[in-house]
C-alpha cells in the first residue's frame, strides 16, 4: 500500500539528458527530468515537441539514443495513453477493462470507478461509452492497480471543459490520497495550473521549467505560446483558480476554502480582460 | 469406437474446432485475418521440404509457418512496404512455391488436393491423438498467455508500460499459430484453415459479454459447424472441409439474425432486438 507519509520525496522516474533520434532528427533532446513521489508534473508544449516521446521513455516504452533514464526498482506504472482504440469484436466491459493487466477483489475496482465517477458504467461495453466515459474507464483502470507513478498522456481528450477541470481535481486528489506521483501531459497549462507542482515546457527541448506560476511568466513561454497566451490565461485561470464545493462554498487555487462567491463573479467580470497582468494580481 | 471413419472424422474436427475458438477470437480481435491466411499458405511450402528433406510433415509445417511469420514481423520493421502488400506476397509466393517444388518431385506422388482442402475422413488414430495432444498444450499455452496477450490485444503501450512484454506475448501467439495450422491442415485444408478461425470466432460475437466467454463460444460454434458440416457432407456427397465452413458460415449468418437472446424480459415485451 501506498502512503502519502513518510517516503514522500523519493524519486521514481529520473531522465538525464534524455533524447530519442528517429529517421535523421531529434524528436526530443536534452530532457533532464525527475518525477518524486507525491508530486504531479505536467509537460506541455506545442504539438511535435516531443512531449509523447519524452513520457514513453520515462517509462521504458522507448529507450533513450543519448542521455539516461532511471526507474525506481520494480517500479509499477499506471499508463493511460493518448488513444486507445478497442475493435468492436472484443467483447469488454468496463468492470472487465479494470483486470487488464492485473488481476483485482472486486472492492478495489468498484472504489476505483466511485473515484473517477463512473460506477454506474460498471456493466456497460468499452465500445459504448463516450470518450470522456472511455477517458475516465482508463484512469479508473490506472488507479485500480494503487500505481507508484500514474502517467497520463493528454488525459482529457474528448472531455468538454467542465468535465477536463473536474478530470484533473480526481488526479489531484488521487496523488493526495495515495501519494503517488502523477507524470501528464496537457496541451494547455491554464487547465492543469491549480492541479500541478512542476510544469516542464517542451519544444524538442526542454525550454523552461517552474511552478505553473513561473512558466506562465517566463519569456520562453510567451515565445512559444504566442503573446497573447498570458492574455487568454488570464481568461482561463478563473475557470481553474478555485473549485465549486457542492455546499456552494468556493475552494481556492491555494486550498483555502471560502464562502464568498463573490469573488468568484469578480473573476468572470474580467474576461476579455487585456491585462493580463492585472489578472494575476487579482488571482493571487 | 473409433472403428469407422465417420466418427474418427467427427471427433478429430471437435477437437479441432475445441482448440481453434480461443485462437480464432485473437485473430479477429487482433484484426490478423489475413495474417492467419498468410501462414496457413506458407504450410504448403512447409509439405513440399518435408517431402524433399523426408522429414515429418507436421514438423515441417509448424517451423516453415513460424518463419513466414517471423519473416513478417521482420520485414514489418524493417522494410518500407506496407503489411498489406508483405502479406500479398508472402502469402501467394509461399503458396506458389509449394506448388512448384511439389510438381518437380516427380518421384513421389501427392495428393494436391488433400492438402489444400483437407480429407478430413482419412484421419487416423494416430491423428486424433495428434490433435488432442497438440491441441491441449496449444490450449494449455494459451491459458498461460491469456493476460498477457488479450492486455496487448486492448492496448500494446500499456501492456508493455505495465510490464506484460507484449512482443513476447505475440510471439508465442504465433508459434500457437503455426502450431494449429499444422495440426489443422489434414481436417480443413491449407486453403480454408483460416476459415475455421475467423467464422466461429464472429459468429460467437453476440453471444457473448467477455472475452472469456467469446472464447468458449467460439469452440462451441466451430464444434457445430463440425457436426453439421460432415453430417451434411455425407447426406449430400459433398466435400467434407468446405461443407464444414458452409456450416459455419450458416451459423455466422444465424448469428446475425434480429432476435434478443441475452434478454428475455426484452423478448416478452415484444421481440425487441
């Protein structure tokens, strides 16, 4: 079992100087990264910038040309790729889908698909589902192991807006609970801010490095987004910077749990907003 | 019991079909039809050298249709044709060359045609025991691989992130393959072996909830097929492989009929589908 307490810290995964050449080129070089436990890291970056390839190395999926990657002993891995296909004459149900690659009591599936809210899909064919469904059958089946290292490529693909924040407060709560440590991937950092510790910006390389708040500021960032990035951030952060409790209180992107919803009307007056950084002073 | 060979015929196509469900669910599942199809035709080149070299010809068929799909796999990797045009070629040119090498040996007679579409009324004691034998560690091998493979069947990177050596997994799969085939190849016939695979295996499709029990439908259907198939065959003095695939396919086309068969409540209240 998984303790949150006491072997916090301890790294999992540990990448140094990592690249992968394919065909004539580098699709990503260079990458120093490390995965503790207990800690989520999100990469992000534009499309081609090697964040798919830099997360099959780390977890052994591919073997880096250059530089070394180092996996915890007997490491155990829960893997949600970015798509996953299942042909219509396999018959698979959600509950069966729980078992792939382990075997599981019955306790643990039902608790994984409560924790990603899909319990009631239990019975029901892969086949069927919507890919938010499907989405959330393959983190419950990743969750359902207790993994040391969840690693989620693009976990919200095909979830609409509302349904890709709540996605991302389960994985945060998830790391919580059970203290492992969370690699993913996101095409957009506004989403995954209040439910990261590290952010790593890829372009072929890794371009920066931080707190989602460092990122977001950093010149390597608006490089690589665009200038307007902060400008629409600042837009986004009110959707993510706190979370609506179902007794109406407001949780705060720093944990603090409030009753005031005014500040949260505060936030929507401001969209469209093109100061950005007025915005940031106003989330803080 | 075994005295007549109507019912030498029927129990070795039972424990054909028993062997050849769980298989054929992989090869559907995997979408690897005409891979199936690609080593089953390889067998002929697999008769030809056990002729020249004078070796078994079950052996020489299991190692000729491992390599086709060894060779496969290969070329898969390292070539730039896509698996579509390999398995064009493999498939024929193995089949060509069989036949080529078979017309030279002039010194030996062979029965093309009993190689190619089966005879499954001359099987003997001794086949029978073949195909119990070798079909109970096929499925023996299989039960063992069964995570492992139906894991990388869902997803190949997460079988292989979560430690289930996918490529091991197919591997084996292939050698489970080849094996039937040779085991196959008297019952049905080089042209049709692949039949045998695919058709129970689609037919059981609706009836089933797991891939487990796809599995175990896929037998059961492949063993009626059987017993229609020769039954019909008899009373019609038509040739017993294909009458056995004309049976499966009839039950594959049952299959598809409109009726609720999983939901009762369903058929009371109307018929629904």
């Amino acid at each position: 079992m998984l303790q949150s307490t006491g072997k916090s810290g301890e790294p999992l995964v540990e990448m140094k100087n990592a690249g992968v050449h394919r065909s004539g080129r580098w699709l990503v070089r260079g990458v120093d990264l490390t995965v503790r436990r207990g800690e989520i890291v999100t990469l992000i970056g534009p499309n081609g910038s090697g964040k798919s390839t830099t997360v099959k190395m780390a977890i052994g999926l591919l073997q880096p040309d250059e530089g070394t990657v180092r996996r915890a002993p007997s490491l155990k891995v829960g893997y949600v790729p970015q798509k996953v296909t299942v042909d219509w004459t396999l018959p698979l149900s959600v509950e069966r889908l729980m078992t792939l690659t382990g075997g599981l009591d019955r306790k643990k599936i039902a608790e994984a698909l409560e924790a990603a809210g899909i319990a009631h899909l239990a019975r029901a064919e892969v086949q069927a589902l919507s890919g938010g469904e499907f989405q959330r059958a393959l983190l419950a089946r990743a969750l359902a192991r207790e993994p040391d290292l969840l690693v989620l490529d693009e976990p919200v693909q095909g979830v609409d807006f509302t349904g890709e924040i709540a996605l991302y407060q389960l994985i945060s709560e998830i790391r919580d609970r059970t203290g492992c440590g969370v690699l993913l991937i996101s095409h957009d950092l506004h989403v995954v801010m209040a439910a990261t510790d590290t952010v790593v910006c890829l372009n072929g390389h890794v371009c920066c490095r931080g707190t989602p708040e460092n990122v977001l500021k950093s010149p390597e960032y608006v490089r690589l987004f665009g200038a307007r990035a902060g400008e629409t951030l600042a837009i986004y952060r009110h959707h993510h910077d706190h979370t609506h409790l179902a007794d109406g209180r407001v949780r705060q992107a720093d944990g603090r749990i409030v009753d005031d919803p005014h500040m949260h009307h505060h936030g929507h007056d401001h969209i469209g907003s093109d100061c950005p950084d007025g915005e940031h002073d106003h989330a803080r | 019991m075994l005295d007549d060979f109507f019912t030498r015929a029927l129990v070795a196509g039972i424990g054909l079909a028993l062997v050849v469900g769980p298989l054929g669910c992989f090869v559907v599942w995997r979408r690897m039809a005409y891979f199936g199809d690609t080593m089953a035709h390889s067998a002929l080149l697999g008769v030809a050298l056990s002729f020249l070299f004078e070796i078994n010809l079950t052996a020489g068929v299991f190692v000729v249709a491992a390599l086709a799909s060894v060779a496969l796999l290969f070329l898969q990797r390292h070539g730039t044709l896509s698996t579509d045009a390999l398995l064009g070629i493999l498939s024929h040119s193995t089949l060509a060359l069989g036949l080529v090498m078979v017309a030279f040996m002039s010194w030996i007679r062979i029965d093309l045609m009993a190689f190619l579409f089966g005879d499954i009324l001359t099987v003997s004691r001794l086949d029978i025991a073949m195909i119990y034998g070798g079909g109970a560690l096929v499925l023996l091998v299989l039960a063992w691989l069964w995570r492992p493979l139906l894991a990388a069947t869902v997803n190949q990177e997460i079988a292989e992130a979560e430690g289930m050596r996918p490529e091991r997994a197919r591997f084996i799969f292939m050698l489970l393959m080849a094996a039937m085939i040779a085991i196959a190849m008297k019952i049905v016939g080089i042209m049709l072996i692949t039949s045998l695979l695919i058709i129970p295996a689609a037919a059981a499709r609706r009836f089933a909830s797991t891939p487990e029990t796809m599995a175990v439908a896929a037998s059961l259907a492949g063993a009626i097929a059987v017993i229609g198939g020769l039954n019909a065959s008899l009373q019609f003095d038509t040739p017993s492989g294909p009458s056995i695939v004309v049976a499966a396919l009839i039950l594959f086309l049952l299959s598809l009929a409109p009726i609720s068969l999983r939901k009762p409540a369903a058929l009371k209240s109307g018929g629904k589908t």
